[in-house]
C-alpha cells in the first residue's frame, strides 16, 4: 500500500500551524496543536497549507493519481490521502467525496460500508450507486462536549452558575437541576445507543471510515473503537492528544452497568482498559 504523506516532519509554514510528528504506524499523520486549537482549524486555511504541500514536496502528484486511478484493481494499488488498512477488509482515510471515482474499487477491496464522519452531501447515493452501505456518523466540533465525555461535577458547576443569573427560589432551583440531571443521562443515553450502532457495524469488518483529510476525526473515533469495543481484531489506533485521552477517561467513568453489557465487557477487558487510561488504581 501506497499511504500519501500530507504532513512533512518539523516543517513551519506561514500560516500559523507547526507540523510535526509523522507517524506511519498508527495515526499515520497528526497536527501538533493546543487543546483549544482542536476544533478551530478554519478550512480554507488547512486547503491552503495542503496546496502549498502538493506544490512544494509532491509536484507528481496528480499524474500519479491518474495512473494509479487508470489501473488500479482495489484500494491497495491508489494514492488516497492518510489511507490505511486497519483490519482484514477494513481502511481508514480521508474522505471518497471528493475522489467518487475510487468507490468502484471498495468491493474489489471487499469494503461493503462507507462511515462517512462529516456527513458530505452526495455521498450516500453516490455510495448506493455503487451497491455500498453508507453510514453517516457526524463529528462536528461539539463532539466532544457530549456529556458521556465530562464530569458530573464539571456540568452541574456550569448548570449551577447559569441559573444563579435567574434570581429562582431553592425550590425553582433544585426542581431545574433535577431536570438537568435526567438531560445528562438522556443524552449520555442517545449517545450510548449511536456508537453502539457505529461499532455494531465496525465489527463486521469490510468498512471504509474517513473524515475530511483523516488526520483527527478519523484516529480519534478509532480510538474510541479500540478502547471501547472488546470484539474489534483489528489494528489499534490511539488517540491523538491527551485532551482526547482525558475525555475517554471520562467516558468510562460515566458508563452504566448496561452500557458496559451492551458493549460486551468483560472483567479481563475491563481490568485492561482501566490500565490503558490510568484508571487502574483509582
């Protein structure tokens, strides 16, 4: 397999970003940022920096996309930006929106699911065109901030100072935070049920996952599939900052005895993962 750097080692270019750290084992690339930084990247600027990549390190670039394109018999043989193989029929990779013309090869490559994580217009039918399942699981920059992700005590701080502005009797108050407390677990509820459904479809193997350039959704979901799902075989994929490790820290503290049934824990699994977050002594 051919993987197309979009990243150079220890290289600063004008627009503000410093890249860093090519890792061609597991998250293949990774933008170095700060935590705040994480959802901020503007894509024009991040089109830009791309474009003066392919300019300046890879001018042969597009010929060869074409001829890989030409005689390309699977997923194997073509340039894709970030494309990894990660389980036996199974990639990740910068997204097939842009590049339609490489659906033809995913069942060649045995790939029968297209995740799609930005949710690109034209990208399901295109897929149903050529007889692929699509997937639409959406990363959008509040993501993170579902409560599955943050403490109890950091979202009642928060709920709190809110409705102290409101000037509401103790018995207004405590009656709006029990509703707060049941929003909580509705939605830590909704987001159980959808990345359920997410790895209930990773672990059937033959799916292509990808975000905009793969670099950061695409590891950062995967990582939650590698510490969260017991029946995946596949290649390990860990998180790409320890903002994002923190938040799976939080995600395993908030997870119900249910959720951890449905899941498919068990007492070995679990005794690791508490290893693997640094949870093991808590």
């Amino acid at each position: 397999m051919r993987i197309l750097p979009t990243q150079i080692n220890n290289v600063s270019f004008s627009f503000g970003f410093k890249l860093d750290d090519l890792y061609e084992d597991n998250q293949v690339h990774n933008f170095t940022q700060d935590d705040d930084e994480c959802f901020s990247h503007d894509a024009k600027i991040r089109d830009a920096i791309r474009a003066h990549m392919y300019a300046q390190f890879l001018p042969a670039y597009g010929q060869e996309v074409g001829r890989s394109n030409r005689y390309a018999e699977s997923l194997d043989d073509v340039f894709i930006p970030n494309l990894q193989k990660i389980g036996q029929n199974s990639y990740r990779g910068s997204t097939l929106a842009k590049n339609l013309q490489y659906l033809e090869l995913l069942r060649k490559s045995n790939v029968h699911t297209v995740i799609d994580l930005v949710g690109y217009f034209g990208l399901e039918s295109a897929c149903k065109s050529n007889g692929i399942d699509y997937m639409r699981y959406p990363v959008s920059a509040d993501y993170w901030a579902n409560p599955i992700f943050r403490t109890d005590s950091e979202l009642r701080e928060e709920k709190e100072k809110e409705l102290s502005k409101l000037g509401l009797t103790q018995n207004e108050f405590d009656t709006a935070m029990k509703k707060h407390e049941f929003s909580v677990m509705y939605e830590r509820s909704i987001f159980m049920k959808s990345f359920i459904d997410l790895i209930d479809t990773i672990n059937k193997d033959g799916f292509y996952i990808g975000c905009e350039f793969g670099e950061y959704r695409t590891p950062n979901i995967l990582a939650l599939n590698t510490f969260f799902n017991p029946h995946w075989k596949g290649k390990k994929v860990y998180p790409t900052s320890e903002f994002v490790y923190t938040k799976l820290k939080n995600m395993y503290n908030n997870l119900t005895p249910d959720d951890k049934v449905k899941l498919g824990f068990n007492r070995g699994f679990e005794e690791n993962l508490k290893i693997e977050l640094g949870l093991a002594d808590e």
